[in-house]
C-alpha cells in the first residue's frame, strides 16, 4: 500500500525504529527527503516569498494534527526546512515515512 493510503499510528511500547534496510526501503518511496544521522528525515522547500512558505507551514500543521504524528518546522523567508522522527524511539518509524509522503501531496 502506498505511504499516502497510510495512517500514522501511535507507537506501542516496544516499537523499534527503522533498521538502515527499512530506511532505504521507505527513501524509495520519497522524493529528495535525506536521512540525517541515521535517526531523522528532512527535506528543504522553497518558496517565492515568506507569505506562502507561512501558508504551507499552517498546511504542515494541520495535517501533523491530522496524523498525530508532528514535525519540527523551520519557517524563514521563502524557505520551510521539515525534519521528521520519532521521538519515543529516537529514530525513524513508518510514521515519520508516511507523514513525510503526504506533506510532499501539499
């Protein structure tokens, strides 16, 4: 099933993080998302002004709260920096994958 068909899903006591395998399994499903320190998922977007990189911030927001599941934001002039991971593993998990799909579908 495609990761925008996903729901994220709290994570159970026990939830292991992503092992480097299941990392470069889910990069396959992502466009230009970098796998930081083995641990995070971020992704730089652009835009033309600091208005719209506000509009999609409020747009990342929204779906976060959606999805239970919530990024750290960076918003500066024309610019939104995502980094996405799961805080109760210290890594990634099919959440941080899923999530980081559907803000690419803003």
């Amino acid at each position: 099933m495609s990761l925008i068909n996903k729901k994220c899903v709290p994570c159970e006591k026990g939830t292991k993080a992503f092992t480097k395998e299941q990392v470069e399994e889910g990069l396959k499903q992502l466009v230009l998302w970098k796998v930081i320190d083995d641990s995070h998922l971020k992704k730089v977007y652009t835009f033309p002004d600091f208005k719209m990189a506000w509009a999609f911030v409020n747009e990342v927001a929204d779906l976060a709260e959606s999805e239970g599941h919530h990024p750290d934001i960076l918003l500066s002039w024309g610019k939104v920096v995502i980094t996405l991971f799961t805080h109760s593993v210290k890594g990634l998990t099919e959440n941080d994958f899923i999530l980081a799909a559907k803000i690419d579908q803003l």
